[in-house]
C-alpha cells in the first residue's frame, strides 16, 4: 500500500516504488514498529522469531487450527499481518502460519544477490525450524515468486501452492504469457495522497484505503508499514530495506516454466481499481480506469491461457471485479476455491 507522490503502488502486482540505495547490513530492531506501545494486536495469532541466515531472523505468525498446515506469504510491500483478518477464517480447518519476509515489519535484513533462491531458502528454513510437514503454500502477489521457486526445487517438501493475483511472469513464464515491460506501458491511474484527516490516526488511514481502494487492511498491517508520533497521528511510510530486493524479483525474475506441485491459481481479471477509479465524478478519471483495466484484462488474460495450456494440472478461475487484494475483496471465493483445492490434495 505504498503511496508515491499519488500513487498507490501496491495495487499493482509487477510494478513497485524502490528507493535508491545499497544496504550492505541491516537489521530492523523487533521492538521498534510502532510508536504507540499500548497498541495491542487484535489477531488471535501467537508470535517467534525464526533464524534463517546469519544475524537474520524472521517474525512467524500462528494462528493455530486443527488440520493439515498451511503458510501465507504477503506481496511485496506487505508483511503477514495483512491476513490478520483472513487467516483466522483458515484457520477453522487448517493450521495457518504466516512469514513475514526479510527487510519488512519486524523480520531482520541482509542483502542478497539471488533473492528468488534466498527468499526460498528462507521459507524452507522455517519448515525445517518448526518442523513443518509438507504445508500448503498460499502466496499473494509477488509472493508467487517465491511459490514458484520453492515449488521448483523443493517439490517434495510442500503439499501444494495457492496463486492469489500471483502467477504473473515473475511466477510463471514460458514465452507465452506476457512480460513485466507490457504492463509497465500501461498508463495508471495517479491516487490522491491521504490528507491530513486521512492521517490524523490509523483508523482513519484504513479508512482512506478502503475509500479509494474498496478493501479494508488490518490496522496492524497499516502500522508495519506506516510511522505514527507519541499521539498516534500517522507521520510517514516506513522505508524498508526488502523493497529493493522484492523489485528484483519483478525487474530481473528467475523464469519459472514449470508448477509441479498442484496448484490453485486465482486471477482477479477484470480487475477492479477500486471506487476512486470506477465511481469518479470526474468522466477523465473514468475514462482512464476503464482504459486501463481494459488493457490489464487482455494481458492477464493472455497469462491465464498461457498457464492453462501448460499446466493442464493447475486449476486455474479467474474472479471478475476482484480486487488486486482478491483475498480481502472476495473473501468468500478465496475461501471456497482454497476448500476444494484443499480437499482433492491427497
């Protein structure tokens, strides 16, 4: 949910806003998050921290639950608190974790030359930590990468995978989906900055987002990723180390030809923009969400097909007017689809 100037980046699944810089080491401090310690995160989650690299460790939500295990892996920008409110719905029937990366929220940071590897590395060294048998992965956005990868070199050690608005060219690519460069040809739509209203707390920011976006976000997800004073007044985004190696994976992504585990790939086409976009007094500002959207619709569609013919194992649905945050703005599709799919694992 990273704002630029005025626009929401995080909307958008292969495009992202990285700051300009090295980081040679760095570690985020666990405590440091939040400037309001009275705050208390309202998700039945419990929290550890797992070392997965030298000096690096990762925050491991646990919402528990009483069947086969499952792990949820946030896009980029995002840490596992944004399934803060779905994962307990998981959690009825299966036992939800959820990793948040390196260089977001509270996980520690340092810098990689593989990341696609690395970011895999590090799912498998929670596994093996929590002694975790054979989970279902559930990714978001670009998390596909890292479902893919995971996929790719350690088959046998995960049940199955769950693309939500994630198996774009960084996940899947075999020529003939579409590229990262097509979309980023696309004009989108600038954002309005949140105001100071929007600003004056966390409540009120969740409330801008879900104004122009048309879904909620946990209010602890919003204070991973936002700075706030002594009073509670939202002050700046924070400005994540992991941003510059998430961008990788989209700007140089490993090619991933195959999925062969099984897999539930969800695809949120049309895509919904959200009502700042679709229900603007402005007839240009209409004009260009509709342009847009159209345009999206043809290349994602373009990669639904090219998913479909080349892995005649994967079950493939395709969610009209879903948000990019399909989980959130079509909770309960996500649930059904991820029930079945679950169901006709063996």
């Amino acid at each position: 949910m990273k704002t630029g100037s005025a626009t929401i980046v995080a909307a958008v699944p292969l495009v992202l806003a990285v700051p300009v810089r090295v980081l040679v080491t760095f570690v985020l401090a666990l405590h440091a998050l939040d400037s309001s310690p009275q705050w208390k995160d309202p998700s039945a989650h419990t929290t550890r921290f797992v070392t997965v690299d030298k000096n690096v460790e990762l925050e491991v939500l646990d919402w528990g639950g009483p069947g086969r295990p499952m792990i949820l892996l946030a896009g980029g920008g995002q840490t596992a608190h944004l399934f803060d409110d779905f994962a307990p719905k998981l959690a009825a029937r299966w036992h939800v974790y959820g990793i948040t990366r390196r260089g977001y929220g509270a996980s520690g940071y340092l810098p990689t030359d593989n990341p696609a590897d690395r970011l895999d590395d590090d799912v498998v060294a929670v596994i093996d930590t929590l002694k975790i048998n054979k989970p279902i992965l559930v990714g978001h956005s670009v998390a596909g990468a890292e479902l893919s990868s995971v996929a790719n070199r350690h088959p046998d050690r995960i049940a199955g995978l769950v693309y939500l608005d994630a198996a774009y060219s960084y996940a899947f690519d075999n020529g003939k989906g579409f590229e990262v460069r097509e979309i980023q040809k696309l004009r989108r739509l600038a954002l309005p900055q949140p105001g100071p209203a929007d600003l004056a707390s966390f409540s009120a920011l969740g409330k801008y987002y879900e104004r122009l976006l048309g879904v909620q976000f946990p209010e602890t997800e919003l204070r991973q990723e936002w700075e706030s004073d002594a009073s509670g007044r939202v002050i700046r985004q924070r400005d994540p180390p992991g941003a510059v190696m998430v961008a990788s994976l989209i700007t140089t992504p490993a090619k991933y030809t195959n999925i062969p585990v099984p897999a539930l790939v969800i695809f949120a086409n049309p895509r919904s923009e959200g009502p700042w976009a679709e229900r603007n007094t402005d007839a240009s500002v209409r004009a260009s969400a509709n342009a847009y959207s159209a345009a999206l619709a043809a290349l994602t569609a373009k990669q639904e097909k090219a998913v479909k013919d080349a892995v005649p194992t994967a079950h493939v649905v395709e969610l009209p007017n879903a948000s990019h945050f399909v989980f959130l703005s079509n909770e309960a599709d996500v649930l059904r689809e991820i029930r079945d799919f679950v169901a006709g694992l063996n």
